[in-house]
C-alpha cells in the first residue's frame, strides 16, 4: 500500500527534486570545457521516478524506451550513454546531442533515473562542429552511438569512451562535457537517496506519483478550458532545407476528444531532402505542448509528465516531423521552432489575449575553424538568439534566447580563448513587429576574424518573417554578410553555408531574426513609441508609418498630431487582422 504524504512534506519534496534539478546544471557547467555548454547551458538534464516518468526537468519521455531495449538488465552503477536518434526513438534528435541516463538506488532497490543531455562541439562527419548543411542522411553528420553502458556496475567502459572521442575534431572538449553530464546525473542520485533516508523510501515514492498525479489533473482543467471539440489549425513554414527546397509548410490541427487533446500535424510536407528534418519521439511532442500550455495558461502548475495520457499525438509518417531513416537530421532546430510557432498560433485563436506572437524561429549557429599561429587547431562554435515575441503581459526581449536558461556567450571568452574580435553586438533597428506589445529586436553581431579559416553559419527566418498576432505586425527577417578585408561593401551569403572561407581581416556580420508584435500598435502608448526611437530600436519611419506616432525635434511624441493621425488610420483600416504574416508561399497564391 502506498505511503500517505502530507501536503507539507509533499511540498518539501517538490522543492528538494527541483533544488537537485538545478544543482545538476550547476554541476554541469563547473565541470564542461565547451563554451556551447560552460557558457551557454546548452545541456537538459531531468530526475524521473522508477517508471520513468519525469518528475521535474525540461525534458522527458523518453527513459521508457531505453529500459525496455535493455529488458531489465539495469543495475546499481549502471550508466548509459547514446547519441543516435534513431536507436532511441527521438529521445535526442541529432547527432551532437550526448544523452547519459543513470538508474537510481537506495538499499538494493530501483527508485528512479537521473538523465541530463547536452551538445557536443564536434562528433565527427564531413564538416566541423558535425552539422552539414547540405547533409542529404544522416551517414554525413558524424558517429551514431546506440544506447550503450558508458559504466558497466561502476566500472568505465574504456573502449566505448575511445571510441565516442576517436571520431570528434574536439576530444578533449568532448571528453571533459560527457563527465561532467555524468557528474551532474550522479548528483541528482545522491540527492534522491538523501530523500529517501530522510522521509522513508516508499514516502518519496508516493510523492512522485502524487506530483505526477496533481499536474494530470491541473492539465484536464486547462484542456477542458482551452481547446474545443471544434479543430483549429494553424499553418507556418521553415525557408528552405539548405538543398535549395522550399519553404516548407508545417501544419497543426488541435482540437478536444472527450478528456483528451488530439495535436494533429496532418497536412505537413514530406520530410525534406536536407537537414531540417526533427525526428520527435511520441513523448517529447507531448511535452512540447504540455509546457506550452503550462507556461501560457498557467505557470503555478509544476512541469512534469504526469499528463501524457491525455495527449493523443498524430505525426504523419514519412513527414517533416516523422522522417524515414536514414533521413539527414542535423540542423531539424528550424523545423523544432516553428514547432512551437504553430503550437501558439493554434492555441491562440482559442485563447487569444493568452498567447503570444511568433519569434525568431530557429537556433542560429556559427561556427569558425581553422589552425591559430601555433598551428593549433581551433574550433568556436557558438548560438546566437534573436528577438523573442511579443506577448500579452508585455514586450518581447531583444536578442534573448528562446531557451529560458540559455545565456550568450560573454565577449571576453571568444576574444581570450580564440582568433576573433567581435566588433559589434546590439539590437538591429525595425526587426521587432510593431504592437500594442512590441516584438523582440533581432540581434547584429560582428565577427572580425584574426586568422584565415573556415566558416560554417545556419539560420532561418530569411524568407518568411515571423508573425504577429492580434493586430500586431510580423517582425523583421535575418540576413549574413561577409566583409572582405579589403572590399568597399559586404556581400551577402546564404542562411545556411559550410566551409566559407575566410583570411585575417575579414568581418562576418550575423543578423538575426526579430519577432512579431502583439496587439494593435495604435494602441500602444506614445511615449513608448517615442522612447523605442531615443533607444534605436525603432526608426522615426516605423513609429510613424506603424505606430502613427509623430515626434518634435526631440524624439518625444508630439500628441495632437499623433491623435489625428491614429484616428485617421484606424477608420482607413477597421479592425486589426488576427494574424499578420508578412509572407505567402507562390503556391498558395496562386491557389487562391
């Protein structure tokens, strides 16, 4: 018979697992060598009970499928390792993300599993940092590593370990990251077994089935609330595979069948000849949308995967987000973000005053390699964000990162550990979608190069710009330039290029995303609209052409000519459309 936990001990519990969660990255951040994990906290970690389920982290679903490969054959100092995301069923969903799952014991017995996952620089393949972008299977994009024992009942697999680090460009910087992922899984263990000495093992037993438990029945309130019996659907598209194909359409039905939430991606294109392709495991879908919800209708709901069995998923085989092995995978964060875009447009017709614009829209990259004075070979590999969308409680951010805990990595490390100056970090004027609530500002930053070498850049959002909601406008597009030491003006690249390259001098100027506005833009304050130009993020056009906002002399909203001018403007457009998307497909233009 299950223990009984009171609601003081239970909260205490809580707290502790979502102490230890964090205590994990910290562990893991103090140890990793790389800048795309020590710096930017590119690594997932997550404390699950004896079933697998996850009960605090970010994400989850997929400790099922890797214990059922090993039928039971799980043991006390057991750690596993894998990479390939096919062998795990889309637990990870390419190639550089290293995922380490380790079963926790207390006295003999299996009372959960901690598992943290991160990027790794570099697992090999045809180009630096293992993510072609001209990739046409997943042959091309470095080692593939099935779930494997990393330590065999304590004892390290040396061999698996020679092997994973023989095939990456960076094996120390590898080496020192997948120990510090283990580190932090054996944290957490400690930590449970600390739980369990001091309230009694089936105690913190039962507290994770009731955390599990009180977060299904908060998610049949806001299902029952928010999504109807009758479909909504919402459609948004990825530019291109790198190939020259595209853009292509993501489409997301969602609608209410009794106490469940059907999430139907039917109508999405055909997987894609290039890397764009996201295999998603079953689970993780469901936890993309069950944090969505949580974060946007309710955040005082604990995030955990207590309720997955009132989620039905439907993900078209052969599709873009359900692709045929051995389809290429490694850039599928173009098509993972639009994922969430669309989650937002669907549930914001329901919900509109809930939800938010569309934002930057994928995970730009750049990466630079080459052979410093010393001949030593250098390999920078970092993430840049964009403008996060404008949203019912207020502006979106500039330049921040879609991931809450992800951070920029600081100036000062690049220029120290590798041959670059950055000569320009700031907000890009205009990118940010014109709203009630403003859109996030795309980012501008200016890499000069100090030694010749090769550049290796992947971005989306070129094409088709984000959009707005609920009157507000769709923000501005990205863009990559290439300067030449010598040259008058920069020459434009492509989004997604490999094996550019570059000599000393040379500047490559990155120019990310925006995001789309929320709300009508002629609603919002005029000394908002005055204080966004006086801070460079909004030109005297925009505020004027969008915002109907005149300034004086001094950049402050001069009113009465601003009264008459928004008064004018909204009786020429009536009422603000819900969506403003900026871009329509040839095809769909001519079908119409």
């Amino acid at each position: 018979m299950a223990a009984k936990v009171d609601p003081i001990t239970l909260d205490i519990i809580e707290n502790a697992l979502k102490n230890a969660r964090f205590e994990m990255d910290g562990v893991v951040v103090r140890i990793s060598l790389s800048p795309v994990i020590r710096e930017q906290h590119d690594e997932f970690p997550m404390i699950c009970d004896a079933k697998g389920r996850m009960v605090v982290g970010q994400f989850g679903s997929y400790i099922p499928a890797i214990v059922e490969k090993f039928e039971g054959d799980i043991n006390e100092g057991d750690i596993f390792v894998w990479n390939d995301p096919y062998a795990c069923k889309g637990s990870i969903s390419h190639n550089n993300d290293w995922c380490v799952m380790m079963p926790i014991f207390h006295e003999k017995l299996l009372v959960g599993f901690s598992s943290i996952f991160g990027h790794m620089v570099d697992v090999g393949g045809k180009v630096p940092g293992s993510m072609p972008f001209d990739a046409r299977t997943i042959w091309e994009e470095g080692l593939r590593v099935p779930p494997v024992r990393i330590y065999d009942k304590g004892v390290l697999n040396q061999g698996v370990l020679d092997i994973m680090l023989n095939n990456s460009r960076t094996p120390d910087m590898n080496r020192a990251d997948l120990m510090a992922l283990i580190a932090g899984c054996r944290t957490a263990s400690t930590r449970v077994r600390e739980l369990c000495d001091r309230f009694g093992r089936e105690t913190y037993m039962s507290a994770c089935d009731m955390l599990l438990d009180r977060t299904r029945e908060a998610m049949k309130v806001l299902i029952d609330k928010y999504i109807s019996e009758e479909p909504v659907s919402f459609t948004d598209y990825v530019d291109d595979d790198g190939l020259g194909n595209g853009p292509f359409k993501m489409t997301l039905s969602i609608y209410r069948k009794g106490d469940k939430a059907v999430f139907d991606w039917t109508g999405t294109d055909d997987q894609a000849e290039g890397p764009i392709n996201f295999h998603i495991h079953e689970g993780l879908c469901k936890l993309f949308f069950g944090v969505y919800m949580i974060m946007a209708f309710d955040p005082s709901v604990l995030f955990n995967e207590g309720f997955y069995d009132l989620f039905e998923i439907v993900l078209p085989e052969g599709s873009l987000l359900n692709p045929r092995f051995p389809a290429a995978l490694s850039n599928r964060l173009n098509t993972h973000t639009r994922f969430f875009d669309c989650q937002a447009g669907a549930l914001g017709q329901r919900a509109p005053h809930l939800s938010m614009a569309a934002g930057y829209g994928t995970s730009p990259h750049f990466i630079f390699t080459g052979h410093d004075k010393d001949n030593k070979y250098f390999q920078l590999m970092e993430l840049l964000f964009g403008g996060v969308p404008g949203r019912p409680r207020g502006d979106g951010l500039d330049g921040h990162a879609w991931w809450p805990l992800f951070s920029a990595t600081p100036i000062e490390y690049i220029e120290n550990y590798y041959p670059v100056l950055i000569e320009g970090y700031r907000p890009i004027k205009d990118s940010g979608g014109a709203g009630l609530h403003r859109g996030g500002a795309g980012i501008e930053k200016i890499y000069r190069v100090l030694e010749p070498g090769k550049v290796s850049i992947h971005d989306d959002r070129e094409v088709v710009p984000p959009w707005g909601i609920n009157g507000g406008l769709y923000g501005g597009t990205s863009s990559k330039w290439l300067q030449k030491k010598d040259a008058s003006e920069a020459e434009r690249i492509p989004s997604k290029i490999d094996n550019l390259a570059v000599n000393a001098g040379d500047k490559v100027i990155f120019r990310t995303a925006g995001a789309g506005g929320w709300g009508d833009p002629l609603d919002r304050p005029a000394e908002f609209v005055a204080r966004d130009v006086r801070y460079d993020l909004v030109s005297a056009e925009q505020a004027e052409r969008d915002y109907g906002v005149i300034l004086d002399g001094s950049n402050n909203a001069d009113m009465p000519r601003t009264e008459a001018l928004r008064a004018n403007m909204k009786k020429k457009r009536g009422e603000p459309e819900p969506f403003s998307f900026g871009y329509f497909p040839p095809l769909a233009e001519a079908a119409e």
